[in-house]
C-alpha cells in the first residue's frame, strides 16, 4: 500500500501539470459567466469616470474579469482602513481594465491588496557604495516584486474621479504586474508575439529620450515626467496616459499609442 502511495504522488503531480491550466481556464470562463455583484455598475459608474467611455461589450467584458479578480485576490485593511464593497469593486474595476480583448493571467504571482485611507509612509533601504541607510517616504501606492499592491484608497478615488489628468495609481501599479510577467520588472511585459519585442524596444527607447529632451525644455505636455525614473516607471505612466489621455497622445506621440494599443487591445482615442 505503502509503495503504491508514494508512486500514485508523482502520478499526481503530473497530472496537474498537465491539466491545471485547462481546469484554470474553465474555471475562470464559468465564472465570468456568471452575473456581476448588483451593486458592480453603480459603483462604477459613480467613481470610475474611465468607466462611462468605455463602449457597452467592453463593459459587459469588464464585468465578467472583475468576478474572477475578487474571486482570486484579497483584500486587506491597514491603518483602520475597512474594506468596502465600494473599495473592492472600484480597484477591481480599474484594474480589470488592462485585461480586455485577450485571454488574461489576472495578474499572477500575487493575491493581496493592501489598502490604506489614504497616502501613507513607507520605508525603503537606500545604498551609497557600502554605506546603507533607510529612508521615509510618502505614497500613494506600490507594487512589490512577487508581493502585494499596496494603495491609498484616497489616492485611488482622486485618481478614477478624474479620468483626463493621466493620474492613476491602480493602473499605475497594476501595470508593474504585468511588467513582471515577463522575466522581472524591466518596462517589458510579456508582448502577443516574439516579432513585437524589437519594435516595443525601440519605440520605448525613443519616446523615452524625448521625454527627457520635453522635461528639461519644459514642454512636456503628455506623460509624466516620473516615468524618468527607470523603464519599469515610464511603462507604467504611459499606461495611466494611454487609457486617460489617449487622444494627446495619439496625437503627440502616435508611435507610442500605437504600441499600447496593440499591447492592451484596446483604442481609448475612440471610446467617447
């Protein structure tokens, strides 16, 4: 009996390497399926201004990834903060909104989201050579690698309120998931195909450099200049530019909008 256990468990094991990701799919397909929370549109429609411009099937599609995105991650209270549906369903709506039009992997790697009442302190270990020190920052909101999001709900609802100012910090962080979908968080997600990585690159490289020249001539119009901090910053604020300022920058910066578009599967310029 003893024997046959022990060779039944690499038997098992197989077995789910095998079909865990079908029985993952048909899982998540039966519960998009399934009628979104009563309150889900209304709470929408009143924070997220995204939302009303977005095109009735994409948001019938938000729908259904925002039941399989509360079904799969947790939400966590800090600092007294309590967590509402109105909480949930606003940050899992915004989310959702980077899974249209494609198979998602809603965001893996991670399943807590840590919600504060509003811009909190955070601690970061900073190195000078061999000297180490921590320093104190405020925050809206993080993403850390293989770990939680953490946001300030307060920072969330300014950022949905308004949805022509390029500030977003749930897309912004969400954004960084993606980002480490793809071998570590480099400003590179996981692209639809291998032919795409070379033009990604490039036109990246480019509209980053000039991101630099606008900043410095101060004619920066589009992205925030916080996305000069490193590839990973700037792919997340052309995210937040893409879905909140798309017809500036498919005006402005047409190579970029047109990466985005074929990234997200998504033409915000034409929602209305």
């Amino acid at each position: 009996i003893i024997f046959g256990l022990i060779m039944a468990v690499p038997l098992l094991v197989l077995a789910w390497l095998l079909l865990g990701p079908t029985i993952r799919r048909w899982r998540r397909e039966r519960i998009r399926r399934q009628s979104p929370p009563t309150s889900l549109e209304a709470v929408l429609t009143r924070n997220v201004k995204l939302y009303a411009s977005m095109p009735q099937d994409l948001r019938q599609q938000l729908h259904g990834h925002v039941n399989v995105f509360l079904e799969e991650k947790e939400f966590i209270g800090c600092a007294g903060q309590e967590i509402t549906e109105e909480i949930r369903y606003t940050i899992a709506g915004t989310a959702c909104m980077l899974l249209l039009n494609r198979e998602p992997s809603y965001f893996p790697g991670f399943t807590s989201i840590l919600v504060y009442p509003d811009t909190y302190q955070s601690t970061e270990v900073v190195y000078d050579g061999v000297v180490e020190r921590e320093e104190r920052s405020t925050r809206a909101g993080e993403s850390w690698h293989r770990g939680p999001i953490v946001l300030s709900w307060g920072d969330v609802i300014r950022g949905v309120e308004d949805a022509t100012d390029g500030v977003n910090v749930v897309l912004h962080e969400f954004a960084h998931k993606l980002d480490e979908e793809n071998a570590g968080t480099n400003g590179l997600p996981a692209l639809h195909a291998d032919s795409h990585y070379g033009e990604w690159a490039d036109v990246l490289g480019k509209e980053y450099q000039a991101l630099e020249k606008r900043v410095r001539r101060g004619e920066n119009k589009v992205l925030d200049d916080y996305g000069l901090e490193s590839p990973p910053e700037f792919f997340a604020v052309a995210t937040e530019s893409f879905f909140e300022k798309p017809r500036a920058m498919k005006s402005r910066l047409p190579d970029l909008y047109e990466q985005l578009k074929r990234f997200y599967c998504v033409d915000p310029a034409s929602w209305r």
